[in-house]
C-alpha cells in the first residue's frame, strides 16, 4: 500500500498533535486548524492554507521541552518543518513555513502595534527567536520572493490561539494535501 502525503500529515498529527501547543490554550492540532481556518476565510490560495496547516510541523517532527519554559534557544521549528515540506511540496508551501517566524520578527519591527498582540508565549520565543528585525534584516526580508505569504501565515498562526473554536478537522484537508504533494512530485 503507497503512503500518501496526508497519510503522514495525519500520523503525525495523531502521534504528536494532541500535545498543549507550548504556554497556548490550544493543542498543536488545533492551532493548526485554526490557523489553516483562518486562511480559508480569509480567501486564500490552497497552498497557503496547507502552509497555514502544517506552519508548525518542525515542531512535530523534532523534540523539543514540552514546557516552554524549559526553552533556552530556538529551536528553528520554520527551518526543520520546511526542510520537511520541500521534499513533498512546492515552495508556495514550504517557502511561507520557513518565513513564518523572520515575519514575526519582521512585523514587531515594523508595526508598533503587533508586539501587543503576541501572546506571552509568542514574546518568549520572540526574545530566543533574535527579536525585532534590525534595518538590514527587513531588507533581507523584504527582498524574499514569498515575504508576503509569510506574513499571511503569521498572521492567521497569531489567530489560530482560540480554545474551543470549531474547525474542520485533519481529513478535511486530505485531498487537498494529496494534490498540491502530487502537483510537486516532479520536482522533487
């Protein structure tokens, strides 16, 4: 029996999804969902809302200390889950995934407001993550062909914080996971 792309997504999810999403009152699945939700309403491409989805899938795959607390450095879940995604997806997925994280510094940089907005969480691994962008940062940042859709994804990972909200659940996204895998499967 072939193994598809969402049938991994799922087992992992089902391994390591359940876990409370670091300091968050969500688990990683439904952070995941929530945030893959806020992409749909907010009209996105199906390959945003799949990078919306698996934006945290680093930290699935790689062990990290369940207590937030217990963190002392970054862990480059964006680089690690991307790293991942590449080798099944386009970059229109993977690209966002690995920008994610430099789009919140990025954003603390350059919106006065969105610091306020982080949960207490989000600032702690905002200060291990380089906080704020300096100048030459944003530059770099700003040059990235998929800056943009990063900050997208940053925004609905921001969102996707709310305990008890009703989303579609992980086999909502099957198909669509299988056919965006099968639209890359060329170039991998």
């Amino acid at each position: 029996m072939t193994v598809t792309t969402s049938d991994e997504v799922l087992s992992i999810y089902a391994r390591c999804g359940p876990a409370a999403y670091f300091g968050e009152a969500v688990s990683m699945t439904e952070h995941g969902l929530q945030a893959a939700y806020f992409a749909q309403v907010s009209n996105a491409s199906d390959a945003l809302v799949i990078a919306a989805l698996l934006h945290d899938v680093g930290h699935l795959i790689e062990s990290v200390p369940d207590d937030i607390a217990d963190w002392h450095s970054d862990a480059h879940h964006e680089l690690t889950g991307s790293r991942w995604l590449a080798r099944r997806f386009g970059p229109e997925v993977c690209e966002p995934v690995r920008l994610h994280v430099p789009a919140k510094r990025f954003l603390c940089a350059t919106d006065p407001a969105y610091f306020k907005r982080l949960s207490s969480a989000s600032v702690l691994t905002l200060k291990l993550q380089g906080g704020p962008m300096s100048p030459a940062e944003i530059a770099a940042f700003q040059a990235e062909p998929y800056h943009r859709d990063a900050i997208a994804v940053r925004q609905w990972d921001d969102q996707g914080k709310v305990a008890g909200l009703s989303t579609p659940d992980l086999s909502h996204y099957r198909s669509l996971i299988d056919r965006l895998a099968a639209l890359s499967a060329p170039s991998r």
